[in-house]
C-alpha cells in the first residue's frame, strides 16, 4: 500500500503551489507510505511523488522509478512479476515496480493483460511524452485526477488535489451516494474531481496539454450459464482461489490474515494455512455478544494451527474515532464498519504486519448477501400473488414510516428491481429527498446474475474497496483479496444461477466448498458481518451530533433538509430504524465541511 502523485504545470511552473501540493500529498498520503517520501521532477513542468511502504525488494525499489524510458509511481502489486520478465533485459532491482515500467515501455497497456494484480499508477513515458493513469480491473486501488486551466494533477486520494479544487458539493451525481452510500466513479464529492473507473486508463498528452477520454482496458466476462456441474465447479473454484492465495503471499514481509469468524475469512485461513506456516489472524471481539464472532476464529486458529490475535473494542473507541476517520476516508463511503477494520489494521500494524488477506468480494461474486435473498423472494411473489393483490397501493402505504418494509412490499406486488446491495434511501424516498431524482439514472436488474454483475462492477469499487482501502492504509497496511483475482472474477460470471442459492442456502458453493476443511457450525450459521449498534448511538450518545448536523447542514441547497429531520424524529422517538440513512447523512456532512477546511 503506497501513496502515488503527481502534477503538471500547464504554463509555468508555480512554486508555491507546487510546494503546498508537495506539503499535502508528503501529510495526508503518509499513513499510506510511512518508509519513505520521494519527490521526482520528471521534466520542468511534471512532477511525480511517492509515499513508500515497503513490501517488496525492501529499501531498494525506491519510486517514483526512473530508467531510459520512462518514469513511473505506482500503488499495488504485480504477484507474478518474476514471471513477466523480459530476456532481453537487465533488470537492476528485485521488484515488480521495475518489471511494470519495462513492461510499459515494451508493451504499454497490453502488457497489463498479463499480470496477476492490484495497482494504481501514473506512468510518463519520455518518447511519447505521454503522461498514462491506469486503475486496476475490479477497482481494488484508487486513483485521483483534476484539470483546470493551470494545471492537471492526480494522487491516490482526494485530499491533495482540493487545493485545485472549487469545492463544489457534486449535486448532480448526490443521489449516487444516497441510494448506494457512495459516489460512483468516474464522479466524487465534488464535481471537478475525478476517480478512474476501475479497468480503465487516461493519457494526458504533454505536448498538446489535452487529456483523453477515460479508456477502459478490462472487462469482467460477459454473463453466461457455462458452469452447470455442481462438484467440477466447486473443483474449479478451489483450484483458482489456491491460485490466487498462492500469489499473494509473494512479499519479503510477514502475510497475516483478517479473520472475522465467518465463511470467507475462515476458508481464506484453511486455505492459506496449507500453503505457508507461522500464519497469524487478526480479529475483533466485541462485549456484546450480539455482535461478536470471535469464538468461531478462534475456532479455525486452533483447527489450523494459527496465531490468534484479538483486540476488543466498545463504543468510547468509535464515537472518539468518528473526526479523525472523517479525515482518513476522504471519498467517503457510508459505512460503519470500515471502523472496525481500520481499528483491526492499527492493531495488526502495531503487531508489525503490513500485509494481510481478506475475505473481500466472496458475497458479490457467488452471492452472499441478504440482499439477493429478499430479491428472490420479492420474485416468487410477484409471480404467486403479486399480480393479483387488490388495493396494491393502500396496503403498500401502510408501512410508508418503514421505508424498508415498504420497498419490498412494492417490489413484491409491482416489478422487482434489484438496485444494489448497500440501498440507504429507497427510490420512493430517494424522489423526497433530491427532487431531480431521475429514478431511469442507476443501473438496476431484474435476476440474480446481473444483480451480482452489478454489485461487482458497482458495489466493491466505489463502496466495498474504497472504505477497505482508506481502512487500512490509514494504518499504513496492505490489503490483499484472493476472490478478487481477475480469473474468479470472470470464471463467477458462468456460473449457472440455479447454483448461486441452492437449497435456500446462499453462497451455496462456498459454503460446499468450506465444508471441506470446516465445522458445519461455523458455516451454516446466520450471517452477522461486520455491524456496530449505529441505532442506538444516534437515539444516545450521537443523538445531539445529529440534530445539530441537521440545523447546520451544508447540504440544504440540494436536498430536502425536512426527510433528515422525519427520519432522525422516527428513529428516536418511535424506534424505527433509519441508521443507515442518518449515518450517510452524518459522514456526508462532515466529510465536506473536512475537505472545505483544506486551503
């Protein structure tokens, strides 16, 4: 996990500016990379910066990484790069930094077909003087970018390219983070900043000073119904993910894991225990029992003879937590349990670890979650009774005040539509709060394979991967995510859908698959996640926070401040759970007012 930035000057170089910018991305991109910063002038208008954290070829792969042809700063990893070198070159170092920029120069943006990977990088090369950005397939690693008419400028967070910025609240793109608790690439929070799509690349042509279009460069595997054989595919799967476990435990660096006690985290552990030993996990404990799973990691540890490392935590540690993780998770994503992770990663840091696996994206590719469940079942009855039910609108508004409830209702009885997993504000409440809600904006589906497609292609970058990643580089730690190795990714979009949920068990092939080296018990139980008691803190402890957010409210202007002020008064006074609307209303307040302090 590294921090990467750069900046070109359109007209003569400002050195003011350029030292604020240097100042920022050196601050607010340190827990990113805390070995080393290095600041490359690459010609007298282009500048390229590097905040390190060591992984691979320790102490000698310094970027930004310069040779005859090109220079390069780049955030992530290429697993199998001892494989990808060229014989007829002299390679210097010992790391995938050296292998990438070679490749880019002998191969440009082909040879990224080959790798087994994660990163974010920009990438100039000398000849063309061409100025390259490139995101990772599934959006694992972010990158940044601003143009205006001084300069065009990147980096691996927001943070350091505001000072270019007009700070403009991105109105016309709010509703993305309302209905799905965060902004959807290419948009951010505000609308002159940009995010590479995940799979895609920019040029910025320094000699013309005119950036192209964002090109996309890799795509998941059209959807088909190719994998039918339930035991060769469960074969399959185990076979691609021993793969992918295998190359991301290439680091001069100790591996550990994440471990939560669940089926992804618990199957990553055995899986991993067979190929390398000394393995240490890493989880959390809570008081309350009702959100504590430790005793099932503890479980897998004994079963496979892995260091268990636990760290207990309250609510004194998030609600004093809350300012500063604002300041770490700038694109903000609205989910209270990238808190968690992030106190798991301080811990494992402070443990000397800087690399751990997860089981990140398991839910979306062989779904796991809830979510698909309800929207079968939303399915079934329509196609039972839903047709025919009389008066559909006056038993659908009986439930109005339960926004949830009322959804599925309306699912159920008219069309259901799959909107995404992480839904906070319903498409009938979504049309309250922002009245230029256009409801033919988001993606939507209508069957579980493309609801699956698009929590892939939407879910786990913008939401998923973007709060793991601001998690736990705010610890200075790598993530690394075996079930989202490109090959799984594409070999999940042939699995025939009567395999996805069998039984009425979701994740039905994981789970067959984890009952090779697992306790039934930890397997088929009820799913908890990752989950904080949000409710209760707004209706206590964050209560006076909230009402005072809502007076105050720099978000106003573009959305109905009175469906805030329903919600919080429903939520506290007749207990009916709105958290996850008021905490998206919460962190995006706070977030912007965060980012507007920067000058």
């Amino acid at each position: 996990m590294c921090g990467i930035a750069g900046i070109f000057f359109k007209k003569q170089t400002d050195t003011r500016l350029l030292k604020k910018f240097e100042d920022l991305v050196r601050e607010k991109q340190h827990k990113r990379g805390p070995d080393e910063f290095n600041a490359f002038e690459v010609t007298p208008n282009l500048f390229f910066y590097h905040n390190m954290l060591s992984i691979i070829d320790i102490g000698n792969a310094r970027q930004p990484m310069e040779d005859t042809n090109g220079v390069i700063t780049y955030n992530g990893e290429v697993y199998n790069y001892k494989d990808l070198k060229y014989t007829d070159e002299t390679y210097v170092k010992k790391s995938d930094t050296e292998v990438l920029l070679k490749g880019l120069h002998k191969e440009y943006i082909n040879f990224l077909h080959k790798t087994n990977s994660m990163f974010g990088f920009g990438y100039y090369n000398k000849a063309s003087q061409l100025l390259t950005l490139c995101r990772d397939r599934v959006g694992i690693k972010p990158v940044y970018f601003i143009e205006t008419d001084e300069v065009f400028a990147f980096a691996s967070t927001i943070t350091p390219l505001v000072i270019f910025s007009q700070k403009r609240l991105n109105h016309s793109k709010l509703w993305q983070y309302y209905l799905n608790r965060a902004f959807k690439a290419p948009a951010t929070i505000f609308d002159d900043i940009m995010e590479l799509t995940p799979g895609s690349y920019l040029e910025f042509d320094t000699k013309t000073q005119k950036s192209s279009e964002i090109k996309v460069w890799w795509q998941r595997d059209a959807i088909t119904s190719t994998h039918t054989d339930e035991n060769k595919t469960i074969d399959e799967i185990e076979a691609l993910l021993n793969d992918a476990i295998r190359n991301r435990l290439v680091a001069d660096v100790p591996v550990g894991l994440f471990l939560s006690g669940g089926v992804d985290s618990s199957l990553i552990a055995a899986l991993t225990s067979k190929q390398t030993s000394n393995l240490n996990a890493f989880t959390v404990g809570f008081h309350d029992k009702k959100y504590d799973e430790s005793e099932y990691a503890k479980k897998i540890c004994t079963q496979f003879n892995i260091g268990y490392n636990e760290i207990k935590v309250d609510a004194d540690y998030f609600l004093n937590s809350i300012d500063n993780w604002i300041t770490i998770q700038d694109d903000i994503v609205a989910d209270p349990s990238a808190l968690l992770l992030y106190k798991i990663s301080e811990y494992a840091h402070d443990m000397n670890y800087r690399v751990l696996l997860a089981g990140e994206g398991s839910d979306e590719l062989f779904a796991g979650y809830n979510s698909y469940k309800y929207f079968n079942w939303t399915n079934k009855i329509h196609k039972t009774i839903g047709r025919a039910v009389p008066f559909k609108s006056g038993v659908v508004s009986l439930f109005k005040n339960y926004s949830k409830h009322y959804n599925f209702l309306y699912n159920a009885l008219n069309k259901p539509t799959f909107y995404g997993t992480a839904v906070i504000f319903e498409p009938h409440l979504m049309s309250e709060l922002i009245k230029t809600y256009n409801n033919d904006d988001p993606k939507k589906a209508y069957d579980i394979k493309h609801a699956l497609d698009i929590d892939i292609k939407d879910r786990l970058p913008n939401d998923l991967l973007n709060r793991s990643d601001r998690s736990t580089s705010g610890a200075s730690l790598e993530l690394r995510v075996p079930f989202l190795a490109h090959q799984l990714v594409n070999y999940s979009a042939g699995i025939s859908e009567d395999l996805l949920m069998k039984d009425k068990v979701s994740k039905y092939l994981i789970k067959k698959l984890a009952a090779r080296y697992i306790d039934p018990e930890i397997i088929y139980r009820k799913k908890v996640g990752f989950d904080l008691p949000i409710k209760h803190w707004l209706s206590h402890e964050l209560k006076d926070m909230m009402q005072n957010a809502i007076n105050t409210s720099v978000q106003k202007d573009f959305i109905d401040i009175k469906v805030i002020q329903k919600c919080f008064d429903l939520h506290v006074n007749k207990n009916i759970d709105h958290a996850d609307k008021l905490w998206a209303f919460l962190c995006l307040e706070l977030s912007i007012r965060n980012l507007g302090s920067i000058s």
